[in-house]
C-alpha cells in the first residue's frame, strides 16, 4: 500500500500530541496516513506495553489512519545505527510516503530528538540504491524511495515551529486520539505514580499550544512543525 504521509513517533502517543489534527485533517481530505511507533513505551511509568498497545488501536481508529505498525524497537535504548535504519527504511520503501512526519528534533524525553534523527538519516538512507532490503517473509528486494519532504512535529518544548497548519476543525478529533490513552495522561481516579503527562496542566497545554499558535496566525488552532530544507511555494498566494 502506498501512503501519502507516513507518520513515525518514538513512544505511542507521541504521533498523537503532536500532529494528532493535523493527521485527522489530512485523512479528512482522503489523503492515506500510516502511523509507525518506534517503541511500545514499555518504560514508561504509568500502564504497561499490552495496555498502550490498546490505546494505540484505540487512537488509530479515532484519527481514521489507513494503518499502525509498531517496530518493537527498546524503549530508551534503541539507537541511530545500522541495524535500526535499515527496520527503519523498509518502513520507508514498503510504503513510499511522499510525506514523513517524526518526532521533534529537540526535547525533554531523549527518545524523541534520537527518533527524529533516526528517521531522519533513514529518510535519506532509503533513497540510496546500493543498500539492499527486503521485507520478512517476502523474496522480493525493495526498491530504493525518498520522501519528498520530511517535517518535524513539536513535543515537550516550545520550538519555534517553521510553519504552522491550519486544524481548526479537528482540534477535538486530537483530543480524543490523545484521551484515548487512558493509561497515560490526567485521570483524578488514578492511582499510578504522578508523571510530568499525567497532570491536567499538561493535557490543557496540548489544546492552549495549538490555540495560541492559531492565534498568531489569525485561525482558531494550528500544529507547528519544522523542517530540515528550504521550502517553496508555487505561488504567493499559497500562503494564507
């Protein structure tokens, strides 16, 4: 299946709260989306691997992706190299995105900056014809692909986005992807040991992120991203 964006977090849920409506929009308007996660999360404090495997399901279904696909790479540990490109660009070759979207390129959680450059390299990597790869299972040697453009959501910290989409109509469609890991973020029941995501602030900073970005550029809610070239526009016009 090709897809026209193809969306790699480090941990599940971080697809989500980053281009979560901006991932909503793009299946809105027919365009085929897949989500890669890089790690089950299995480190992280609250829930466990199994329960966020769910929650990913859960969220995948309410975006409307075309697919979910987890590496099962280890979480905190996995690194930049060979082995992890190569898992990385079959990803890439298999589903030829013209679009990739990773994690952002500096954060708090060191999985995330390791991620973007991972995907990054891979991104690269995969256009080369002399590296051999093939799917499990499959005889077939893959063809070398590039995206055209790969773009870097905002996580933790307040990067100063390169450009902003306007998500507007799909602000609550990512709240309730977000929601939908139920393990993870501000539950006044819960029991599970306090986490920097778990607080309500967190959660509120997600929507007053998106608001005030919407504001600098005259829309009610916009997702930030950056980007590793120089872009173009056909026209002046393209702006808005």
């Amino acid at each position: 299946m090709k897809l026209d964006i193809l969306v790699f977090g480090s941990h599940p849920d971080d697809a989500e709260l980053g281009a979560g409506a901006t991932i909503a929009k793009a299946v809105a308007a027919g365009k085929k989306v897949g989500i890669v996660d890089l790690t089950r999360g299995e480190l992280g404090t609250r829930g466990s691997a199994n329960i966020r495997d769910k929650e990913a399901a859960k969220a995948a279904e309410i975006l409307g992706v075309q697919l979910r696909q987890n590496l099962e790479f280890a979480d905190g540990f996995f690194a930049n190299d060979r082995t992890h490109q190569l898992e990385v660009i079959k990803m890439i070759r298999y589903y030829k995105p013209e679009i990739v979207l990773c994690n952002a390129v500096e954060d708090r959680h060191i999985d995330h900056s390791r991620g973007a450059k991972l995907v990054s390299d891979s991104c690269f990597l995969s256009g080369l014809v002399k590296i051999d790869t093939k799917m499990d299972g499959e005889e077939q040697w893959q063809e070398p692909w590039r995206p055209k453009n790969v773009y870097h959501y905002i996580q933790w910290k307040n990067l100063e986005p390169d450009f902003v989409v306007d998500v507007s109509d799909f602000i609550e469609k990512k709240t309730a992807a977000i929601l939908a890991y139920a393990s993870q973020f501000y539950d006044p029941k819960s029991e599970e040991p306090e986490t920097p995501i778990s607080s309500k602030n967190f959660i509120d900073s997600v929507n007053y992120r998106a608001r005030d970005l919407g504001r600098l550029v005259g829309v009610d809610y916009a997702e930030g991203f950056t980007v590793e070239r120089l872009l173009a526009v056909r026209n002046l016009e393209d702006l808005i």
